[in-house]
C-alpha cells in the first residue's frame, strides 16, 4: 500500500511539473530562452526517470506504464517519451508499434549515437539540438538523462515544427 501511495504521490508531482512547465524565473531563462527550454526538458526527462523506477517498483507492467506516459503527452506539450534497457532497446513509450533501439556506441554516426554516452556511463544528460530526424523529416528537440534503477536511456522529445 504504500509503495502505492508512492507511485500516486510521484505520477502527481511529475504530472503538475510537466503540465506547469517547471519553476520560475531565474537570470538564465531571461538571458537564453533556448537554454530555459532546454533545461525544462531535462527536468521532464528527470521526472520520468524515476517515474518508471517508482512504477516498475510498484508493479506497474509495461503496458500501463506506456499508457501512463501517453496520457501526460496527449496532456502536456512533450510530444515523445522514449525509455530503453540497458541494451538500447525501447521499453517503455507512448508512440506504439515503433520498433526502436538506440546505438550503443557513441561513435556510430547515427542521429541518436550521442544518447549511447547515458548507458556506457559518459554522460548523465544529452542536450540535442533541434534537428530533422533521419527516420522520417521531422524536426524534433531530444533530451534524454540517464537511468535511475539501472543503465537506460530516458528521452524526452519535442516537435519543433
């Protein structure tokens, strides 16, 4: 019950920062509204890290964890969650039927290759900036941050168009 307890307490806090866009203002986002963009959706990004920790603690399965993650983007201004394991694969999203893996070597030369550096242990935060995705056009902003329960990737995408 209160691992329960818990997961609502947290899906709540996650959902209102999300939703609210984060904090106030502050010196930097007067002076860089990118930077201040940026910096929301590393929070986002953190957020959802220990989302699917507190979820997968809380025996949530997969399927509702994916539900969870598309009802805060049908909500929020996040377009994109992309979580993998600690292969690079994708285990938790809201876009269904989209088979996924991230590289796990930095230096592949793939779009995503820089989000490889969260698994091996280079990184804890990857700031992309916006750019036209090699799979289909589209011009999106990645952010992702390391794992918090164990080696992953958790990326949070924006739809710059």
């Amino acid at each position: 019950m209160l691992k329960l307890v818990a997961l609502i307490t947290l899906s709540i806090a996650l959902f209102l920062v999300i939703a609210c866009g984060g904090g106030g203002d502050s010196a930097a986002e007067v002076a860089s509204p990118q930077a201040s963009v940026e910096d929301h959706m590393v929070a986002q990004a953190t957020l959802v890290a220990y989302y699917v920790d507190a979820a997968l603690r809380a025996g949530m399965t997969p399927q509702e964890i994916n539900v969870a993650l598309g009802q805060i983007a049908s909500n929020t201004v996040i377009d994109e969650f992309w979580v993998s394991d600690e292969r690079g694969r994708i285990e938790f999203t809201n876009v269904p039927g989209l088979n996924f893996n991230f590289p796990t070597d930095p230096d592949s030369g793939s779009q995503a290759a820089p989000f490889a550096n969260l698994l091996v242990g280079g990184d804890t935060v990857v700031v992309q900036e916006a750019k036209y995705r090699e799979a289909d056009g589209a011009l999106f902003q990645y952010v992702g941050v390391a794992g918090v329960d164990q080696p992953r990737i958790v990326q949070v995408g924006f739809d710059r168009r």
